[in-house]
C-alpha cells in the first residue's frame, strides 16, 4: 500500500477513527480514577508483545521512512483492536497491515485504527500470533511521536509509546553522544518497585502506583532524547506534547541520579525504640508496635539542606528499599518507611512481614543493600496533564489573537447582559485603579477566541484584592463556574479568610460559599478553623475527595494545582480557570489544571516571576525551559499593547522605604507606592540590620543550622519593638503584627523556643519558603549562615546558603513586610558570600546599623581575600563527559562507618 493512500487529509484528521475504541480509550485514560484499568504498559497476563528493533528510532538519510513490526502471541484472548490514538503527528503514521502467523491479513484498516470483531475469527487454536506492521513517513527533519494501543478481549488495552527522529547524518554522533552521557545518568535499580513482596504498608494513595503502570520509571530502554530537546529551541503546538514529555523524563532522571548518591552497602542495628536529641537539648522517643522493628542506617553522605541531593532526599524521599546481602532468599526485596532523617544516619521502621521472612532480633545487626526510593506521583500527574491537555490555544497564541486597538475595544463592548450591571457597579463604585479595573473587564469579554488574560504584578499591587473582586462578580452570574487555583496552600486559604468568608457571613448568599477541596492526608490540625468551614471531609473528620454532587450548585472551586487532578474524573467543565501563584509553578504543574478546561474556558494567569520558584535539577531540561513558568513563557508571545497582558505597579502594602529598595533590587524601578498612610516607626528606621556575632550550628540529628545568638538578639529585638508598639502610626498589635522568618527549621525551632521564653506566643515564626501571600506590619529576617562557610562553594553554586544564595528566596523575605523590616546576621557574610551580596550590600546602605559601626565591617572586609576564580578559555575545544565505568555491584559508594547512636539500656 502505497504511503501517499496513508496521508490523513483534514476530514480524514477530524474523523480518524470508524469505531469508537479509541476515544473510549482516550477518555478512559484520562478521566478516569483508576487509569490502570484502561490501558497500562506493563505485560498483560497471556499475551506477549515483541517488537523488533527499537520503539525510539533514529532516521538519516534522503528518505524519512521506517517501519515496526510487533509480534503478539496470546492463549485465550484475541487482537480485536488496533489504534493509533495521538494526533500531533497523525499525517506521518499509519498501520500498514495486522497479519495472522500464516501471512494472511485480518480485520479491517483504515490507516489509523484496525478491528477484527470478536466473533469474526474463525480459528479454534487457544494460541495464536499476530504480526502487526507499523509505517512512517516524513520529508521534514524532526521529531515525531505517536501512541499505539492493542486492544484484547479483555481490559485493560496495551500501550506502546514510538518516536521517530528523523535528522541530519551530520548531526547522527553529536545527539547520540549526548544520549549516551544521559543514559549513562540512569541509575541502576531493582526491578519494579511495586512489585517487590512486601510495601511497608498499603500506600496511603494508591494513585502512584496506578499511573506508574501508564508512565513508567525511565531506564535505558524506554529514555529516549531526540534532536527537537537537543538543537531545537522553538515550542510549536505539534512538538509540544512530546517536548514536554521528554523534559519531564530529563528531571526525573536526574532527580533520581541525585537521590541514587545514597545508595550504598551497609550495616543496619536493629532496636525496638530510638531517641532524638534536638537543638534544644530536648529528646523524643520512639517506640515500635508489636511485631516491628527500628533500625538505624549510618550513611555515606551527608544529608544537609545546603546541597541538592540533601534537600531532594528530605522532600521527596519517604521510603527505601532494602535487600539481604550476599543471600539469596525467596523474599529478596522489602520497603522500610523513614521515620527521622538526621545529617549522617537515618531511621527506618520495618514492617512485621520483613520481621519475621528474615527472623530479624532487637540489637541485632544486618548487612544490607539500602536503595532510596523518589515519589513519582508529581511526574505521573505532569504526564498525564500533557497528554490530557486538548486544547492548544491555552498555551499559545493564535494568529486571530493578535488583535488590533480597534477590534478589543469593540469586544470590551460585547460583555453580556448578565454581567454587565454588576461591572458597571464594580468598576465604578470601587477602589480598583485603571490596570485593576482593566483586568476585570478583560476576564469578563464573551468572544470565542479570547486569549488567556496575564495579570502580572509584584509584591502589594493588590493581584489577589483584584482577583478576589472578579471572583465576587462572576460568581453572581449562576451560569459561571470558577476554578481558582494556587500553588500553595496558605494563598488559597488566604482567598476565603480574607475575602470569601467575610462576603458569604455578609450577604449569606450561597452563591459566595466556596468549596475548598485540600488534600484528602492533610492533617486538620494544620488548616485554620475558619478555612475549615468550607472543606470537604468525611464522617470521621478527615478531608476527602469531591464528588459530582459535592459541587453541582457550587459556584467556585478552590484548590492547589497539585490537588486539582482529583476533579479530573468528575468532568467538570468550569468557565473560568483562575491560576495564581502562576509564576512560581512548572508550566507542566499548571497544566493539570487547565485539562479541566474546554474549548470556551477563560484562563487567567496571575503571579511574581520574581518570588520563589521550583528548584531543577536537569541541567538540560531546565535550559530547554522547564523552569519557565506558563505566565512568562506567555507573556513573550503577546504584544507589549495586548489588552491582556496586564501590568499592575501601584504598591498598595509597603511602606515607601521598603518599596524603593525591593523596587530597584528586583524590579528596575517599576514598583511605584501608592499607599501613603503607611508610617514609619516614630524611632526606627523601616530598613534595620542588627549584627551579631558567632557561629552557626548544626545538631547531630539535624540536617541544617541554627545559630543561638542570633536567634537570642532577635528575640530580644522583638521584645523591644513589641514594647515600644506605635499603635497611632500602626494600628493596634494582633497577631499578624509581626513575622520572622529564617530558611532552616532548626532555626525557626530555636527562635520559637527564644520568643517564648519572652512570652511573645503570638509572633508568628515561619520558614521563608511558607509564607509566600502572608504579609506582616514587622518582619524580622534570620540569616544564619556566618563567614566560616564556604565561600568557593557558594560562588561556583555547588552549596545553597539560603538568604545568601538565592535573590529570589531573599525577595520573598523582605515583600512580607509593611511598615518594618530588621534583618539579624553576619553582615561580613552577607557581603562576601554567594551571589546576593550586591543586594546586601544595597541594604546596608540604606538601612540603619547596630551591633558594629561601619568603620570595623569595613575593616573586617578588607581582611577578607578573594576568591581566584580561572576564567574560562573561549577557545577551548568542546568538552563531552566521558560515561562512567559500569560496575558489577548496585550500590555506588563504598561505606563510611559512622558511631551508631543507640537507646541507653537499662542496667543490668
């Protein structure tokens, strides 16, 4: 058959298929809770798939063509259906033939879907053997992906993922060297591991588990990197789809290099209880249930939140699995849950079935192989959102919306009837400025094409106040339903403590009662009472899943990002998408969200591309954009004069001080204050540096720092301002008056353990990484870090040193603040270590200086030397690592004995 008959036209591309199989599949798969049951990668009981040659091909030459030829064999099930389901590259594929074992062709094809009907075949053999042939053609060097399913007589469908990148011969060695290196980055592990003989216990989500048999953890078999990630910049909507994926696959595999460095051979003490000695010099202990055991596992390496693979183990590591060494037994593989992680050790509880499969004693010792096991569940839900994702015209920009002056000022004149009295009373009666006024209006346009709306506005500029307001009025209308959705938690909440809880109490229209929809784990101590109001939770007080009914009247939804996949299988179709918090999320994190959309959703996207943002670790992937969130990548394809691309620069919270510094640091000036009412303290300076003197700290079962000194004066300073309270200047003191903040938990132990002791129980001491839509009268900031860290370190970005090393995590701490900011630290530190010490160094100038006067840190900078740094040779010829040595064992570091820290006894 010739490949020109295979060449899908435009009716032929709306109407590929003759059967309803493969939506029925597409749908199952993405909207149903349990995917699994759909389709799934892994084998299928009787059925055997073989394809010859590779899934992931690479093409050179004059002529782009290639086929694959999959033999099936199955005992009591029969091939019934064959689809190609993916349409980015439709026009390039096409079944060819579906042979039975003698040669001859079966069913019936149309190029894209093949169906033999159940009863159509007329062999009595319980076995049989298909032979099914799979075509490409191109004329375009490119990468191309398409997904084909088999589908039996019984569910679920087997899924068979193949791309075809077809390149120059030129360009053959350079991408394959590259493949090679990142192969080589796959770390060696054990066989899958849901299917070892005992998880610790049944996972709490088993939703993890679902999808990884959808999207399997790379190895060197599935892992596939193409020229369209390699030398290809441009993201069009055909290698969309596929770019994403692969970017995905890259920080994944990188992240599970960087969690891999602990793997190791060791020598674990088993004991039925443990004890944890904190900064404080307070201890916890810890007792096992009947039938369990602790144990204690020294590590190799280090676990400190100064390095990556530090803080990645902390946050996305909660289990490992561990192997008998040097025996082979009929239980080879069992999961131990972490329980306390400190810098050189970490304690794992084992389950009852591992106790007694190995006989394991209290005080025993064991020799064992440790692996640590990553949480997929983020990369799972980003790659189901990419391929969920139907409509193209959320993440770009069509030629249509591009419009001229005069064509959006008649669209702003189509907003329907039903919303019109409640904007004209909104924008006129109200304290929204111009740009605020502006957004509103745009989010409200009824035209088909509209493009999502971009409110982009730094710290202050009233974003959530506005956002807040055209929720209110678009609630009203009983037509709209509104997703709202944030990154964080604490921005959620922020919208109904702040806004919704007052409006619901006020006008008691049930069309203001939100729905917020938490994680169905949170624990309820952790919400505020007042958010709580308008969760969803069981008969036995705990969160839970939304159903149908749940929110049939309700007219906005609000939730994070991450929890938003659980609305997936309620085919919800909101009318509204609002996405705040934009900037500081992946653009794949985004798009979970925006699968709930359809074809007439308005999206707005709100955020600060200058607060905090996701840390990656591909260094590949991240220059290929998968650190770029939606909101700036959009924000480049608009014209600087689009109506919806909308600026807000007015500074509604801070005090003129605070802004011109944040301002000029951060925002080329473009912040301006609006708020005049807004005094200083009638003694201090809105910008104070406090110097202290010693050393930071780390405890021994602790991953990070603390510094007793500084964590002493600044308690004492709170204590002085909370004294000396200018109720006149700043209303009267409650208990959002004054926040402190530091990067390391143990920091903000301590300094909640100082406060107390001065009876300041109604400060608010948070980590920085928390606070992100809070906002405080008084800030004060801890820094922790001294001028004995390493300096090299930090300037080659090998080490994080928190407030020293990351501007942005820097400009999170200081826009918390309203009237006062007072920083505590090493200003010798500040101003010679990592890449804020210009930022420091502007603070210094502008804010007032106690604890050492100017002329002695000047005097301690000139005794500090200089980093030689070599300066690299442009010259110097390209540099490809080499692939590491394969090793014979699994484990990748010889082990370094730790002392074991164990219970004291009872004496005898």
């Amino acid at each position: 058959m010739a490949a020109a008959e295979h060449q899908t036209n435009d009716s032929k591309e709306n109407f590929p298929y003759f059967t309803d199989f493969p939506e029925r599949i597409r749908c199952g798969w993405f909207r149903s809770n349990d995917p699994d049951t759909i389709l799934t990668c892994e084998p299928l009981p009787n059925v055997d798939v073989y394809l010859y040659g590779s899934a992931n091909c690479r093409i050179v030459g004059k002529k782009g063509n290639y086929e694959w030829t999959f033999s099936i064999f199955t005992k009591g099930q029969e091939l019934q259906n064959v689809a190609l389901i993916s349409n980015d590259h439709r026009a390039n594929f096409f079944l060819k033939s579906v042979q039975k074992k003698d040669g001859v062709k079966i069913g019936v094809t149309n190029g894209q879907e093949w169906w033999h009907g159940p009863y159509l075949d007329d062999s009595q053999e319980d076995k049989r053997q298909y032979l099914v042939t799979v075509g490409f053609t191109a004329k375009k060097h490119s990468t191309y992906w398409q997904d084909l399913v088999f589908g039996f007589l019984s569910a679920p469908v087997y899924l068979q993922r193949i791309c075809a990148d077809y390149l120059l011969i030129k360009d053959y060695e350079r991408i394959q060297r590259a493949t090679n290196y990142q192969q080589s980055q796959i770390s060696l592990r054990w066989k899958n591991p849901y299917e070892f003989y005992s998880p610790f216990m049944p996972h709490a989500n088993p939703r993890e588990t679902k999808l990884s048999r959808i999207y399997p953890c790379p190895d060197r078999q599935n892992f596939v990197l193409t020229q369209n990630t390699l030398s290809d910049n441009r993201l069009t909507p055909k290698n969309y789809r596929g770019r994403m994926h692969e970017l995905i696959t890259l920080e994944e595999v990188a992240r599970h290099e960087q969690i891999s460095r602990y793997n190791q051979l060791s020598w674990l003490r088993l004991m039925s209880h443990y004890v944890l000695f904190n900064s404080d010099a307070s201890t916890i202990v810890k007792y096992t249930p009947p039938g369990e055991l602790f144990a204690q596992i020294p590590l190799s390496r280090d676990i400190l939140e100064d390095t990556q693979s530090g803080r990645l183990l902390q946050r996305s590591c909660n289990s490992v699995l561990l192997k008998l060494w040097g025996k082979e037994t009929k239980f080879n593989v069992f999961e131990a849950h972490i329980e306390d992680k400190n810098s050189h050790s970490i304690y794992v509880r084992l389950s009852k079935e591992c106790v007694a499969c190995w006989d394991l004693k209290e005080h025993n010792e064991l020799e064992v192989e440790v692996q640590f096991m990553l949480n997929r569940l983020n990369f799972c839900e980003w790659h189901l959102a990419v391929d969920s994702l139907e409509d193209m015209n959320l993440v770009f920009l069509m030629d249509e919306q591009h419009k001229t002056d005069k064509e959006i000022v008649y669209d702003f004149l189509q907003v329907d009837s039903g919303n019109l009295s409640i904007l004209s009373n909104l924008l006129l009666d109200s304290p929204l400025n111009h740009e605020q006024k502006q957004a509103v209006t745009v989010i409200t346009l009824s035209i088909k094409t509209s493009p999502p709306v971009l409110l982009l506005g730094p710290f202050g500029t009233g974003k959530t106040f506005t956002i807040a307001h055209m929720l209110r009025m678009l609630v009203q209308n009983t037509n709209n339903r509104i997703l709202l959705c944030t990154h964080s938690n604490s921005a959620a909440d922020l919208y109904i403590k702040e806004f919704f809880h007052i409006w619901y109490n006020e006008d008691k229209d049930i069309r203001l009662k939100p729905v917020r929809i938490y994680y169905k784990l949170r624990s309820l101590n952790t919400v505020h009472p007042t958010v709580q109001k308008y969760c969803l939770m069981d008969e036995h007080g705990r969160f839970r899943d939304p159903v149908a009914a749940d929110l049939q009247n309700c007219g906005l939804i609000v939730t994070t990002l991450a929890t938003s996949s659980c609305l997936m299988s309620l085919k919800l179709s909101p009318t509204h998408i609002v996405i705040d918090e934009a900037a500081q999320a992946m653009e794949c994190e985004a798009l979970i969200a925006l699968t709930l959309a359809n074809r007439e959703t308005r999206l707005l996207l709100a955020g600060d591309q200058m607060q905090l943002a996701p840390e990656i670790y591909s260094i590949l992937a991240n220059e290929r954009g998968l650190g770029i969130s939606l909101l700036e990548r959009m924000y480049a394809y608009y014209p600087p004069e689009h109506p919806c691309r909308i600026h807000l620069c007015q500074n509604y919270r801070a005090h003129a001080d605070i802004i011109k510094y944040t301002s000029e640091t951060f925002y080329d000036g473009m912040v301006k204050p609006a708020n005049m009412k807004l005094l200083k303290h009638p003694v201090f300076k809105p910008l104070i540096f406090y110097a202290v003197n010693g050393a930071e700290e780390q405890a021994t079962c602790s991953t990070g720092y603390h510094h007793a000194t500084e964590a002493e004066e600044l308690a004492n300073r709170v204590l002085e301002l909370r004294r000396a309270w200018p109720t006149q200047q700043w209303g009267p003191y409650n208990d959002g008056s004054i926040g402190v903040l530091s990067y390391y938990p143990e920091q903000v132990q301590r300094l909640r353990i100082e406060l107390r002791k001065r009876l300041l129980f109604d400060v608010s001491v948070e980590r920085v990484l928390n606070v992100q839509g809070k906002q405080f009268t008084a800030v004060f900031i801890s820094t922790v870090r001294t001028r004995i860290s390493d300096r090299s370190s930090a300037e080659v970005k090998i080490k994080d040193y928190g407030f020293l090393t990351d501007p942005r995590l820097l400009n999170t701490a200081l826009t918390r603040a309203k009237c006062f900011v007072a920083v505590v630290g090493d200003p010798v530190a500040l101003l010679t270590i990592g890449c804020c010490k210009d930022l420091w160094k502007k603070y210094l100038e502008m804010a007032d200086l106690y604890g050492m006067d100017r002329k002695e840190l000047q005097s301690h900078l000139n005794q500090v030397s200089k980093i030689q740094i070599s300066p690299l040779n442009p010259h110097a010829r390209e540099f490809f690592p080499r692939a590491p040595p394969l090793c014979l064992v699994q484990y990748i570091q010889v082990p370094v004995w730790y002392p074991l820290i164990y219970p004291p006894q009872q004496p005898m």
